[in-house]
C-alpha cells in the first residue's frame, strides 16, 4: 500500500515548522524502519525577488485540507492513502493534534483522531501516529529490529527510538530542522524573508537540553553550513553557535569541521586552518579532514604544512589515493615538480593495470619537462594496461601539442566511442580539429556537445563558438562595435548593434557588448533586459552581473543591485571584479559594514594595487 504524507498544518501559535516536521518523522521512521512504501510530501512556491528566482516554503491551507486538494493528490502521485493532519498549541506546554488518514474510494476521513498532550506526552503521541502510518502501509509493527546498519534507526518495542530521553530536545530538534530542509529543498535560494537565525537557536537550545542527543548537534552544525555555504543569516550568530557547539562537545570533530568551513568561506583561511587542525586531531584516522587541512593550509601560504598533511592522508587511504593530486600541488607551489613523477610512478608500481594512474604519471613527467619521457611513459602504458581509454584520453592532448594531429584524433576518437557525450573531450576534439586545418569537421562536434545537455556556461561558450564559424559576418558587427566603443564612438556602436538584436539573439557577446553600449549611453532600462539576456544564456559571465549593477544603479535601484551580487558571489565564491562590484553595491546601498569588510578581503586578495586602491578607499570611507 502506498501512503502519501501531507505536512501537518498549524493554527493559532502553534510552530508551523513543527508541525511539518512532524509529519515527515513520522512518516520517516515508519518508512526506514519497514518496507513501507511512503512518500513524503512538502510544497515550494517558485517566486521571484530581485530578479533572482526563488522557493517559498508554504502549507497546503491555513487548518485541515480540504477534500478536493486531496483528490488532486490521488489522481496525480497514484497514492492508495493519504495522511494530513492540524497541530494547535493548548496553553504554555499543551498540544492539540488532529491526524486523518483519507482513501480515493471514501469521501470522509476513514481515521480521524485528535491527540492532546504535554510536553511530556509527546513521545506517546508520536509512536501512536507511527503505528497507525504503519497499519495503513500494511507492514509489521513494532518492526522486528534489523542488523545494525548505517541509516537504519534504531528500533525499541514501540518501534523507532527518539535518540533522547528528552521530549523537549525532540521537539525543538523537528521545528529547527525544518530550517535544513527548506535550505536542502530550496537549493539556497531562499525568500529573503527568511533567516535562519531562530532555527540556530532552537536547535543550539536542544543541544543543551541534551549533550548526548546526536540529532540536533548534527542539525545545527549542518544548518551552520549551509549558512556559510549559501551566505545566509549573520555570520557573527553562526560562528557564536559552533563555538558553543565545540563547548558543548569539545571532543567531537563536527562542529569544529563546521567552523573551519564557514570561515574558509568568507576567505579566512589562517582561522580555517585552526579549525580544521582541531577536526582532524579529534578524528585522526579520516584521511578527508586531513585533506582539507592542507586544503587550508596551501591557501594560507603554508605548502609544505599542506603537504605533510596531504601525505597524513595519503597514508590512511587505500589503493585509489585521491591525496594524491593534492600532494603533487603541494610539490608544483614548493617548486618540486620533478619530484611529482616520483609520487605517482609509486602509485602506479602498486596497481600498474590503473589507467588513470598510469596517464597522471606521464602527464607529471610533460610538466616538469621530460616530454619524451612522458611520450614513452604513455605508449609503454597503451602496451600495458587492458583498458587503453583512459590512456588514449590524456594521451591526446600531448600529441596535439606536439602536433601529431592525426594520432590525436584517432584516440580522440577512440576514447569519444567509449564516451560519446564527454563534453570537455568533445571540445578538446574541437580545438584539435580546428589546429588540424580542419575546420570544416568543427561545427558537427560543437552540434555534438549542444545535445549532450551541457551546463549553461558550457552551452553558452560553445554556441558562440559555432555562430562564430558560421555566421562571421554577421559576428562582425558585433566586433566593429567593439571596436567603435574602445574609441568611446558608444553612439556608433549602437547603431551597428541594434538591427542584429534578432539574428545574434543566442550569442552572448553580442548582449554584453550592447549592455556596455547601452549603460555609457545612460540607456539603462534597456541595458537591464540586455543584461538579463546575456545572463539567462551564461550564467556565469562576470561581466553581464557588472552590466546589470551598473542598469539597476543608473536606476536607483540600489538594494536591489547588491541582493543580485550577492546572490552571484555566493555562486562564484572566487571571483575578484565580482566582489569588487559587490562592494560597491553594498556601499551605494547603505550596507556599509558589509562594503568595508568585503573591501578588507579584496586587500588581502590582491595586495597593494595602484588601480584597485582608489576604489577600495572609496568603498571604506
């Protein structure tokens, strides 16, 4: 039987993330405890704010759900059973709960109860809603308990336990965490109403109320995360969590994991380190922390710290040796390139049949500049190893180098038969064909990579590629444009740019010229839909964020100008003129202390810069 799990509504002052969260436990437990077949249901609204698209989390209706919103449900998701339910909040410590329980055949409820109780009556209520989610689902409860294993909860005689002996901790645990889902869901692109803020305390506020409870300390430091990861809420409430986390729990690793990546997100990679060196002393045996203690480290300007860590890792992992890679990073910036070949002939001597391996020793070999030996390291490997592809795939590129070019493609296209939809061989086989003389072959491998559902940016770059090839004239005009704007002739420029808006409406360079044309003319509505253009075919490109700041400012729209950058500096954590325009924006905005620390970081970023200072004392006075 297949059960579909409404979110639980709430009224009055009753927490509407409870009583989501509620529902979903419920019906998690009974689904991870058993072979229930249960779907769990929550509702998104798609908005737009800023430009910038949006999801809302929202309920179904303001009480119960209504029988037609539930017929909806039978007809669409095929569901035999639905539950829905009404959470009401009784007084300082009392709940009320309605659950019903609806079927396509019966117009009524075929179970509708409600549930009063304390705090200290929850748990009561919880396995009693999970015994009936059961019996619906028509599946053994209590479920017989199952061989420890990861994901699997643990299961008493009432089924699923809480991991606490708390109702308090649980229940601030379900209405915390609804903000992880909803970030989880929402993919960080939140209303900007929402702030994380009073989940961080509640979960923080479980935490406390139990040491031990495993569920909220993992939710906490995960929501902290996402926080950092996404630039949600205030950084300072955040940071002020973990640390109290790693007070809590000082010899738990997590939280201080979690610390080191929210300031390594805001670019503080010397307090990152920090953090990351008390994880990985805590949890000594997880090669990954060590890694990104490097990680850190190597951003910190401490190689070889980094490297003595990379090789902790490596010592830890088995034949893969992902630290590997970081190792030989760690070499190149120490300026021991010739020791990389070493690290990686190792490597190879132990499982010579790894053709990934085998091709990363050759390639060390080409970049500390032993290119014939890296020509005999990958032909002794095409010998070799069974599986020649990924030899043939990385052996291409030095022989285009070397301007072989009949071999290069002959494994290009060995390695393209293997995998044919390969986006960046397939572009690397391109620019092979194209240094061959070949140009002809181009467009049909560029159409290639069209079909292959490459991302946006990808897309983008590649079909300006192919319109380049085969619309040159007019691409033309777009570069007598280009060249009209660096003699500041803008008027010119527009002239020549406007009859092509519809035959170049797919070439990205076409709209961040017009853009820039059209914000120097003072154009700026229109250079707003041009930059959007620009931005909706590649989403990627610095300059059409610059070009739609620069329409929104001309338009006094600056608040919304520095919720537009923020929201791509999130996307594009390492990119200076975007930081730069983002200052900027926060400063004419009135977010002045933003605009000051993000001024600091630029500093430290590029030192001192005779063209950036100007700007960056602008920013901070």
């Amino acid at each position: 039987m297949k059960l579909a799990v409404l979110p639980f509504n709430a009224i009055g002052e009753a927490s509407a993330p409870l009583a989501r969260q509620l529902a979903n436990f419920c019906g998690e437990a009974v689904r991870a405890s058993s072979t229930a077949d249960i779907n769990q249901v929550s509702f998104l609204s798609q908005v737009e704010q800023d430009g910038i698209p949006r999801a809302a989390m929202i309920n179904l209706a303001e009480g119960l759900v209504e029988r037609q919103m539930i017929e909806q449900l039978f007809q669409q998701s095929g569901v035999d059973s639905v539950m829905d339910g009404l959470l009401r909040k009784v007084g300082e410590s009392g709940y009320s709960l309605q659950v019903r329980f609806h079927t396509a055949d019966s117009e009524t409820p075929v179970y509708d109860e409600v549930h009063d109780f304390t705090v200290l009556g929850f748990f009561p209520v919880v396995r009693t809603v999970m015994a009936e989610i059961a019996k619906r689902c028509e599946v053994e409860w209590p479920p017989t308990p199952r061989e420890a294993a990861e994901n699997v909860p643990e299961v008493g005689p009432d089924g699923p336990t809480f991991g606490t002996d708390s109702p308090q901790a649980f229940l601030n645990l379900l209405e915390g965490y609804d903000a992880v889902v909803y970030i989880q869901q929402a993919q960080g692109r939140v209303v900007k109403e929402f702030t994380p803020e009073p989940a961080i305390e509640i979960l923080l506020s479980a935490c406390k109320e139990d040491v031990d409870f495993e569920g909220p300390y993992q939710g906490l430091v995960a929501l902290c995360r996402m926080c950092a990861a996404n630039q949600l809420g205030s950084f300072q409430a955040v940071e002020s969590a973990l640390k109290e986390l790693e007070q809590l729990r000082p010899d738990d690793f997590t939280a201080y994991f979690g610390l080191g990546e929210v300031y390594q997100s805001v670019g503080n990679a010397p307090r990152a380190t920090d953090e990351y060196e008390k994880a990985a002393l805590r949890h000594p045996s997880d090669s990954s922390l060590w890694i990104r203690l490097g990680i850190s480290q190597m951003q910190s300007g401490m190689p070889i710290n980094a490297e003595r860590n990379f090789k902790k890792a490596f010592d830890l992992e088995g034949d893969d040796k992902p630290s590997a890679d970081y190792i030989a990073m760690a070499l190149a910036q120490t300026n021991r390139q010739h020791e990389i070949p070493i690290l990686w002939k190792g490597i190879v001597e132990k499982n010579p049949q790894n053709g990934l391996n085998r091709s990363k020793y050759a390639m060390s070999l080409a970049q500390a500049g032993q290119e014939e030996a890296a020509v005999e390291a990958f032909e002794t490997a095409l010998a070799e190893v069974e599986d020649k592809n990924p030899i043939k795939r990385f052996f291409a590129p030095l022989l285009s180098k070397r301007e072989e070019y009949d071999r290069a493609m002959d494994f290009y296209e060995d390695a393209l038969d293997a995998t044919p939809t390969d986006v960046p061989l397939l572009i690397e086989y391109a620019q092979t064909l194209q240094k061959a003389d070949r140009q002809i072959d181009v467009p049909a491998v560029l159409q290639t990579v069209l079909s292959s559902n490459p991302d946006p940016n990808t897309r983008a770059q590649t079909l300006a590629w192919l319109i380049e090839i085969e619309q040159p004239k007019r691409v033309e005009s777009v570069t007598n444009a280009q060249a009209k704007m660096q003699k500041e002739d803008f008027e010119g420029a527009l002239r020549d740019l406007r009859p092509m808006r519809n035959w170049l409406a797919d070439y990205w360079k076409f709209w961040a010229t017009f853009a820039a044309a059209l914000n120097h003319e003072k154009q700026h509505i229109e250079a707003e839909e041009s930059a959007r253009k620009l931005l909706e075919l590649f989403p990627a490109c610095v300059e059409g964020y610059a070009e739609l700041a620069s329409a929104l400012s001309g338009q006094n729209r600056h608040e919304e100008a520095y919720q537009m950058l923020s929201f791509a500096a999130r996307n594009m954590p390492n990119s200076l003129p975007l930081h730069l325009n983002l200052a900027l924006a926060a400063k004419r905005s009135g977010h002045t202390d933003q605009a000051r620390e993000l001024a600091k970081r630029l500093r430290e970023a590029v030192g001192s810069n005779a063209e950036l200072d100007p700007v960056l004392a602008e920013i901070e006075s």
